[in-house]
C-alpha cells in the first residue's frame, strides 16, 4: 500500500494494483461495448491494454484514481452520517462532536 495526499485512499485500501486493474477492466469493456453503440474508437487506442499509448493509459489511470478516491470519501462520509444519527437517537450528543475524529482512527 503507498501513501496519496488524500488519506481515506489508504484508509480504504485503494492500492495502485486496484487502480491499475480497474483502469484495465473499463479499457476492455469499452472497447468492447463500443461497437454495440455504434461507436468507433480511435485506433491507436482501440488495442490491447498493454498497447495503449502512455499518455492515453495514465489519463484512464488517473481517472479512474480520481472517480474510485470519490466513492472512497462518499462511503467514509456515509458511515460518519449513520454514525452521527445513530449518536443523535441515543441521546449521545457530546459524540456528535468528535464523531470525525474517531471514525479517522476507527474505520479502515
């Protein structure tokens, strides 16, 4: 696992074999699929995953970091609401407080 500027990515396990294995999947599903909309891509690009030209693979690559970085932070913002409702209906008010604190050091 490394170390990104955005600390949920490591908290989640967003590795960069993830990253890189996602970017793969969505290149040959797009290819794929792209002739059932009557879609044609470019042909340097409509090639195998490791033929893609440098530039067009680290832009999906860094797409895809950026859109999984996303779910990453609405799960983690998800679970910090259901956690502060839940304080809320128990009457732990004071918890609603440090609820982000804690969940930094609680959840994965």
């Amino acid at each position: 696992m490394t170390t990104h500027e955005n600390p949920r990515y490591d908290k989640w396990e967003l590795t960069e074999e993830t990253v890189m294995a996602v970017a793969k999947h969505f290149h040959e599903t797009y290819e794929r699929l792209a002739p059932r909309y009557n879609y044609v891509t470019r042909p340097e690009s409509s090639v195998s995953w490791s033929e893609v030209p440098h530039e067009n693979k680290s832009l999906m690559v860094e797409t895809v970091r950026i859109v999984l970085e996303g779910f990453a932070d609405d799960a983690y913002d998800a679970a910090a609401d259901r956690i502060q409702r839940q304080a809320y209906e128990d009457g732990y008010k004071d918890a609603l407080e440090n609820v982000r604190s804690v969940l930094d050091g609680v959840l994965p």
